[in-house]
C-alpha cells in the first residue's frame, strides 16, 4: 500500500492547489452565512473528491497488476494520456496568463456565492472538486495509480481516503483560519485572495507542468 500511496501523492496535491476553488470557499466564508457555507462548502468537496475517486477506482480496479505483480501495461499507457493531456491543460493556462499591469479575469459566477445557501455552497464544492476538468485528470492520475498496483481493496480504500484527505488541503486551511481566527481572518483571507487570484493561472500552470512530466515518466519506465 505504501507504494501506492507514494504514486498518488503528486495528484493529490494537485487537486489540493485549486487557486480559484480555494478563491470561492474564502469568498463564501465572508459572506454573511460563512459560518454555515463554509464548512458545507468543505464538505461537498469531500464527497466530490471521494465520490468521483471510488467511481474511477471502481472502473479501474478490474485491471490491476499482473502475475509477476508488476503494473498492468494499460497503466503505462494511462499515465501517458493523462500526462499528455496535463502539459496541454498547462500550456493553455500558461497562456492565459495576465500580462503586465492587465488585471486577471474571474469566473462570473463567483459574484453569486455570497448569496448562496448551504446546499448550494456543497453543490458548489462538488462541483469544482469532482466536474472541473484538471481535478478530474488529476483524480483519473490517482486512481490509475492505486489500482495499478494490484493491492486488495480494504487497502485501496484507505489509499482513497489518504488521496481525499491530501486533496482536500488547499481548500480546508481556509476554513481552519476562519474559525480559528475569527473576525481577524478576515484580512488574511483577503490578501490569500487577492494574490491567488493574481498567480491563478501561472501557479496551476508550473502544477500541471510538473505532475504531467512525472506521469510521462512513470509511463516510459512502466513499458520500456
């Protein structure tokens, strides 16, 4: 199992640095249901990661390792395409960079949070952790890697929860800070905000970048 947690890790990770997702729950929490959608919020991401994992694993898990307890070949090719389409997701993002003094663009919808209840604030984190196109990749990544070693499924399902938990990261610590700060996390929050909506597109970028090359990588070495 160990190993399977190793290869999860970097997608883990990256579907814990969603910038714009952690800009939505931040927004969420100053507004005037914060105290509810926030942890509603934290929690429809939770199912959305959770839910769309065990499906993946679910799929994958009829082609695990073979005899010799190597990974299947199709993993191989799985990390390929997955990591392929990481570097071009990258490079799109790369592009869409602000340049200059130009200010970053953010989604519209974004200005409706502050008026949304509690089963839209968990509709909302489903929605960006489970139906966003990076994550999704990034969770597919994950789940090929946990099932690619062939371990029972008590312990594929632990590797899911670790995968969940580290996942979940990038948009707890904002949650964290809120009720441990109280009416001073309001500033913090903010300059979080402000700066991540700044580096959105650079930091998801480098991100993708990197996790795409490791796949690639993992692919070459697994069918050479």
């Amino acid at each position: 199992m160990g190993h399977a947690i190793g290869d999860l890790l970097p997608a883990a990770v990256g579907v814990a640095i969603s910038p714009l997702s952690i800009v939505a729950v931040v927004l969420i929490l100053v507004s005037a249901r914060g105290r509810v959608n926030g942890p509603s919020f934290l929690l429809g991401w939770i199912v959305g990661v959770a839910g769309a994992g065990t499906i993946l694993l679910l799929v994958a898990s009829g082609a695990g390792a073979n005899d010799a307890g190597d990974q299947a070949d199709w993993v191989g090719w799985l990390k390929l395409v997955l990591g392929l389409a990481l570097i071009r997701m990258a490079s799109r993002r790369f592009r869409s960079r602000p340049h200059g003094d130009e200010e970053p663009v953010t989604p519209k919808w974004m200005g409706a949070l502050d008026s949304f209840t509690p089963p839209k604030a968990a509709g909302a984190g489903i929605v960006l952790s489970a139906l966003n196109p990076k994550n999704l990749v990034l969770i597919a990544a994950g789940m090929s890697a946990i099932a690619g070693t062939g371990i029972p499924g008590g312990d594929q399902a632990v590797a899911l929860i670790v995968f969940t938990v580290v996942a979940t990261i990038g948009v707890a610590v904002p949650v964290v800070i809120y009720f441990a700060l109280g009416e001073r996390s309001a500033e913090t929050l903010d300059h979080l905000r402000i700066w991540l909506v700044r580096h959105n597109a650079v930091i998801v970028a480098v991100l993708l970048l990197v996790i795409g090359v490791k796949l690639i990588g993992d692919a070459i070495s697994a069918l050479s």
